[in-house]
C-alpha cells in the first residue's frame, strides 16, 4: 500500500518528461490517424512542457539564489 503523500505527488524527472515529449512528437509525426488520439497526444505533450519549464525556472530560481548568496532562502530539492 503506497503512502498518500507518495500517491498525492509523484517524484518529477526532466529526463523521463523530455524522453516522453520527444515520443509524443515522433508519434505525432508519423501520423495519428484518430482524431481524439491526435487531440490527447497533443494535451499530454502540453502538459509535459508546462512542467518541464516550471521546473527549469524553480531550478533557475535556486541557482540565483546560491550566486547571490541567499543559501538560506534557497529550497536545495531539484
């Protein structure tokens, strides 16, 4: 049985996410005939990406931090 805190919110990764935006769009390439599969595999993706960059700027966000000092402000769990 998995904790809730686990369940709630699962571990991010930039590699996987990337891995499956890239699979996406190689699918989406090679054509979706279905609509609605179109449809999904472009929300997905979309999805994918708007996580992909709040990351990146959390991530931006803490490496200023670090340059300018602010170590004790700074949130180290990237």
């Amino acid at each position: 049985m998995s904790s809730p805190e686990h369940t709630e919110k699962q571990e991010f990764s930039l590699e996987k996410s990337l891995a499956e935006i890239r699979s996406i769009v190689e699918k989406m390439q090679k054509g979706v005939s279905d609509f609605d599969q179109q449809m999904a595999l472009f929300a997905k993706g979309n999805e994918l990406i708007e996580q992909c960059q709040e990351y990146l700027d959390q991530a931006e966000l803490k490496i200023k931090q670090l340059v300018d000092g602010q170590t004790e402000d700074a949130d180290f769990d990237i």
